[in-house]
C-alpha cells in the first residue's frame, strides 16, 4: 500500500473516530473554532463557519427564528416571510383560532390557499437574531473567587443591564445578556422581534400529532409533526403591530428545501433554541432527581392528567379547550418518567462521582488551586443537604398549588391588574382602566371550564394536603384546617361560588361594581397569594448563594483541569448549532432500530378505535395507491422520519436539520426514550434527534393538502450539485474503491 493511501485511511480512521464524539455539544453559533470547523467538515459539511454566522453577511442564522422567546425554534423557507416549524409548537394557536372561529382545525387541519386566508395569531412572536458580541470582560471586570457574593451579583446586574439598554439602537432591538457556564462567562444577545405573525397550514391533528402520547418520546415514530406560519412586516420591512397593510417579510436568507433525501451517515445539523441542559449537575443533583424532585411531578400530573381527561372525554368542547394544557402536561410527565429511568439505568450517579473524584484530587494537588476550588464540592453537598427536606413540598407547590387549576393564576393576574388600576386617592377606579380590565376579563374564560377547574383544584390540594407535612403548606391552609375544618371541597364550593375570577359571571359581576374590599375579601386571590408568597420566599434557609457559587467554581475548574476538551455550555434559549450525522442505534440488547421510518409503518400502527392512531381517510387512500407525488425514495418508500445524533433539547422543536451544503433535509422535533436521561448526560450511543422527513412535509402540503401555492414559494433542490469550498485535509477525495483495500 502507498503511502498516500495510508495517510488516507488514517484520516479516514481519524474522522470516523472524531465522528463518535462529534456529536455531543450545542455550541454557540458565533463561537465555533477551529476544532468544531475541521469536525465539521470531516462529517461532510462543505461550508465554513462564516457561512453559519456572519454579522456582516448574510448567513445561515437569518433563516433560524426563535418563537415566543424561546418556547420553539422555527425556519425561514422563502423570500416572502413564509416559517415552518413543529405542529406542537403552534398547538396552542391552533386551538385559540379554533376557539375563536368556532371551527376545529386541530381535527380537521387548516390551509390558506392564498395569503388573505391566513389567520392572525395574538400574543405570537418572532425574533431574528441580529448579534451576539462577547461581554465578559466588561461584565466581570475586577471581580475575582475573593469578591464577596452579594457584591459580584449586583456588579454584574447593574453592568448587564447598562450593556443592554445601550444596544437597543433606540429600541429597534430587544436585548439580553446571558450567563454561560455558571457565571462564568456571559454573551450580549441582540434581536429584532416581529409580532404580525399569521397562521398559514397546519395538517390535521392525526398527522401532527400521529402516535399521540403514547408515542412521544419513542422512536420508530410517523408524526408529521409540522405547521406553517408567516410573519409580515411594515412598508420597510421592519416589524410592526398586526395591520391588513403590512406585506409578508423578506427575510436575509431562507433555506433551500433538499427533495433529494437522507442516507445513513449523511452530514446532520441543527440550528436552534435549546431552553435547559444541566450537563455540568452533581452526583448529589442527579441523586435528588432521582430519589425526590422527579417523583413528586410525576405523581401530581398523573393526577391531573386523569382528572382533565375525564372531563375532555365527556365534551368535545372541553376536549378543545385544554388540548394545549393537557398535551403541556403530559409531555414532562413522561419526560421526568423517562429521565429517571434512564439516569439509573445509565448510572449516571456513578459517572458524576467519577467526575467529582477527580475534579477534587486536581483541586487538591496545587495550593493555589485547592484555595479557589478546593472547598466548591463540599459547598453543593451542604447545599443538597440543606434542601433535601423541601423538595417535595417545592414541586408540590409548583405543580399542584400554582399551575393545577387555573383560577390561581387567573386571580394572580387579573388580581394583581385590579390593584394597579385602583385610584387610591381618588378611591376608585378610572373609567379608562375599569375599560381596560373589562377587556382582560373578557378573552380570558373562552379556554376555561369551571367544572374541570374545580374538580382539579379539589383533588390536587386533596393530595396535598396527604402528602406534604403541615409545617411546609401555603398559610391557607391554616384557613382550610381552620374554618373550613380541612375539606377541600367545602373551601372549593364557597371559592368557586364567590370568587371574582370563578367565572365570566363573577367577574363581569365585579367590573360592574368594582370595590377592593371585594378584593381583599376573595378566596382565589388570597389562596394565589399564599401560594406564590411562599414560592418566592422558599423553604428552609438553604443557602441559595452557595449554589451559583459552587457551580461557578466547579464549572470553571473542570474547563481548567481538561483543557483540551472542548467543552460546550449548557443551553439557555441562545442559538446553538449541533453537528452530527444521520444514524440509527442499539436500543437494548439485541435490538437494532433503522434510523428511518416509511408510509407502511402508519398503517401499521393505524388503530380507528384509538384517538392517537386514526389514520384519515385521504392520507389513507394516497398511501394504498402509492400515490406520492414524487416524494417517495429510490426505493418507492414515503419516508416519513428519520434519526440523527445530534444534541438537543426542549425549545429546538421546530429547528432545521440542515445538510452539508446548507439545505433543509427535516425538522427536528422530538428525542428518544432510550436516552431521556440526555439533558443531564449525553449518551453518544444512544442519544438521537427525532426528525420529520422534509419529503413527507412536501408531500402532505402538495398531496394530502393541494396547497401547491406554499411549495412553490421555496426553493427545492432536486439535484445534487455539491461545492466544495475550500476542502479541508480530511476531505481529500477518497475514491470508493479505495475503500476496500484497507487492511
Ligand atoms: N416531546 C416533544 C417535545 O418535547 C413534544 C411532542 C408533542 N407531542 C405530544 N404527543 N405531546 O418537543
């Protein structure tokens, strides 16, 4: 064998090894370095850095949106504005319109075949990223580990807020200044927002959300889970407030839309919004999920789960009116199911040990360093210590006590909304405000049922009371012990009577005479008050310092101890990019799941008597036919998802997956329940990215829909033609019958 030939299998080699390890990381988009890029383009991709993020330029990053702040991720597709992202991450839309307009378009589906018939959305937004400048040295300037808590926090704020109130750009850009790593580091975010945004498609429910819940989570999977929106934007092109003048915005870049497929290995990447990770917790964190914190959500939204379902499936009204909610609920009642089986089956406990033991021999072996982080570990275990008591009344008050029924933060709001209106030297209210409330009052019942409310409220504070030791409730209950000799359906009947936030009733009731003393008096508003007074003070006197302290320390003497790894943040709603590639997996012994699924598998799985596997009729009747307009593979097979290893989380719903020459393959839109534990720890053998297939996406617009008007608005690519720019080493063409001859 020559040597050329070797060196090229030792990059080979080299690159398919750097291939198993690539995966793991969300990197911020402006700071991929060199390691990254040559990662990059060993897995295929034929684009630079510069080409991902460019202040200057336009680059991919002005075709990734974020939604609401960072609930999903979303994608440009054409010159006129038009965003595709996951049918779940327009859910609660759909059903508000569907409310509204009194027609079902969660069942039913919902098309414009011209731009008059898209639908407004309220209280929907869409930011571009314009910049992200790092800021750390200005933030963090003469604070060091000896700087006193209090004083680093409040340098820190009071710097962060003056970076962000000077890059406004008199108040064109909305702006932020993150934390990453633990305090460690912190990043100028600057974003432009649009809020014109309308509702273009959406299939019907048993498309979007095929499999259902039981589904969720698990792959194989054959959800096109999948809608389309489009924002408009005033005469320059520049955000404004929902007008019928405003035009559809130009966007500086949009993705070409590749009908050309994906192949086992083919370069994957996704741009997004991931929300959390908490990949740098503790051997003690992972052991408080575990033992107390994932438990105690589980087992009150099993409750109301149960209790919300009984109502829906009595009334289909209702059934519509808490889809969004109860699909909310279920989605992290079966996340914390599954990350708790997975950080014990994965022994994630032990490998955070083996962390820490050598976090802490490092720490020791150098005077210097066993000043500064010498003492970080033990801090958190005190920490973990201190609140181990609280944990379960912590969840409990969340779950049950804030977000069960909804009247608590019904009156919380509109609670809070009366008290601001009130004139107190006039002692009145101000004809203007008391309009202004009317207004809140009146939108905010359509998506309420009083029945299901109380029925909740009843039954989780049932449970709370049996569950949570007296000394850690909301002051309250010292009213429900009290006068209403613990019943909770007795506090509930005589809340739920006279309460201004009961009902559209009590509460036109009260507008048309408002009196604080009505107020004052009312059971919803003081049981919101106990509950969130209690939030905010917490439990117990765990030091909350300690905590952002040991962090801090142990975050940054881990970089310290390994620098040459490559160490990515955690995700907090920031553009991040993970590169990886299209691959199948191992999900216990002896199982082997391909890495796509096809049109058989609906059929399949296809189920009339359930909800959750209801094929319908047409997209029933295509498939039978083979009838695939061109969207099917070599093979004839609808391709219908398909899995990737890349990194992500919560919040990238909706991101692209984007192949090596910058072109829309699919849409990232769900993890696998194999690897649910991967928010605290990535497994690379097992972690995958759920994707709908951009292929089965076209095919319902075009086929199921005959919405042609939408596909010819994007750019398809049905050619591969592939650029390479400047090839980098490991990307020396191999010829295939290289290939064989290493031995
Ligand atoms: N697990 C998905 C996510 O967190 C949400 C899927 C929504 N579908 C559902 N059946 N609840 O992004």
């Amino acid at each position: 064998m020559n040597t050329m030939k070797k060196l090229l299998i030792l990059l080979i080699a080299f690159t398919s090894f750097s291939a198993v390890k690539a995966n793991e990381g969300m990197w911020l988009v402006s700071l991929l370095n060199k390691m990254n890029e040559a990662e990059m383009k060993g897995l295929g991709l034929n684009l630079s850095a510069q080409d991902i993020y460019d202040i200057n330029n336009a680059s991919l990053k002005d075709a990734i949106v974020r939604l609401n702040y960072g609930q999903c991720t979303a994608e440009m597709i054409s010159d006129q504005g038009l965003v595709l992202t996951n049918h779940h991450c327009a859910y609660d839309a759909i059903q508000t319109l569907a409310i509204q307009n009194g027609d079902d378009y969660l069942t039913k589906g919902f098309w414009a075949y011209e731009k008059n018939q898209e639908m407004p959305i309220t209280d929907f937004v869409v930011s571009f990223l314009e910049r992200i400048e790092d800021v750390s040295a200005r933030v963090l300037e003469g604070i060091d580990h000896t700087t006193p808590e209090a004083d680093r926090a409040a340098l820190i704020a009071e710097r962060s807020k003056a970076i962000m109130e000077e890059s406004t750009n008199d108040g064109m850009y909305e702006t932020e200044v993150k934390s990453f790593f633990y305090g460690n580091e912190f990043y100028l975010m600057v974003y432009k927002t649009f809020s014109d945004v309308r509702l273009v498609g959406n299939p019907p429910e048993a498309i979007g959300k095929f499999g259902g819940d039981t589904d969720n989570w698990m792959w194989p999977r054959h959800t096109g889970d999948f809608s389309m929106l489009r924002i408009y934007a005033d005469a320059n092109n520049n955000p404004a407030g929902y007008s019928d003048s405003n035009k559809p915005y130009a966007p500086k870049h949009h993705l070409p839309v590749s009908a050309l497929g994906v192949e086992e290995g083919d370069y994957a990447m996704i741009m997004g919004y991931p929300g959390s990770t908490d990949r740098y917790l503790s051997s003690f964190g992972v052991k408080q999920a575990i033992d107390l914190a994932n438990p105690a959500v589980v087992e009150v939204r099993d409750l109301k789960l149960k209790t919300m379902k009984s109502h829906m499936d009595e009334d289909p009204q209702v059934r519509l009116m808490y889809a969004s909610k109860y699909a909310g609920v279920a989605n992290y009642w079966k996340y914390f199911i599954g990350q708790t089986k997975g950080l014990k089956r994965l022994n994630v406990f032990g490998q955070k040990q083996d962390i820490e033991r050598d976090f802490q021999q490092w720490a020791n072996a150098d005077e210097k360093r066993k000043d500064k982080y010498g003492s970080a570990l033990k801090m958190m275990e005190d920490y973990y210590n201190a609140t181990t008591p609280y944990v379960k009344a912590d969840k409990y008050l969340l779950e049950a006590g804030i977000t069960g029924a909804d009247i608590v933060l019904k009156a919380w709001r509109m609670g809070n909304g009366i008290q601001i209106s009130y004139d107190d030297e006039a002692k009145q209210f101000p004809a203007d405000k008391l309009a202004g409330l009317k207004a809140q009052g009146e939108g905010s019942y359509s998506e309420y049922n009083e029945m299901l409310d109380k029925d909740l409220f009843v039954k989780v504070m049932t449970m709370y009371m049996k569950n949570i030791p007296p000394d850690q409730m909301p002051d309250i209950f010292k009213t429900i012990n009290g006068k209403y000799k613990g019943n909770v359906q007795k506090f509930a009947d005589k809340m739920y009577d006279k309460s201004i936030f009961a009902n559209q009733e009590n509460f036109d009731a009260f507008i048309a005479k408002p009196k604080m003393k009505t107020l004052s008096k009312d059971l919803a508003w003081q049981f919101a008050n106990s509950v969130i007074a209690l939030y905010r003070t917490g439990f117990g006197d765990a030091d909350a310092v300690a905590y952002d302290q040991s962090y801090r320390l142990f975050v940054d003497g881990l970089r310290k101890m390994n620098p040459s790894k490559n160490y990515s943040p955690d995700a907090n709603s920031t553009m991040r990019v993970t590169y990886g590639s299209v691959q199948d997996y191992f999900p216990a012994d002896a199982k082997h799941y391909d890495y796509i699924t096809t049109h058989k598998g609906i059929l399949e799985k296809e189920d009339p008597s359930n909800p959750e596997f209801i094929v319908p009729g047409k997209l029933k009747e295509l498939i039978e036919k083979e009838d695939f307009g061109g969207y099917a593979d070599a093979n004839g097979d609808l391709i219908v998802c398909f899995l990737t290893d890349n990194d992500i989380t919560g919040g990238n719903s909706g991101s692209p997956v984007i192949n090596g020459d910058g072109h829309l393959i699919g849409l990232a839109f769900d993890g696998n329940w194999e690897a649910m534990s991967g928010d605290i720890a990535f497994e690379p053998e097992l972690q995958r990215t759920i994707s709908v297939d951009i292929r089965y996406v076209l095919f319902i617009i075009d086929k199921f829909a005959g919405a042609t008007n939408l596909i010819e608005e994007m750019d398809l690519v049905t050619e591969r033609k592939t650029v390479l720019k400047e090839p980098a080493l490991e990307m020396a063409p191999v010829e295939d019958e290289d290939i064989p001859m290493m031995d």
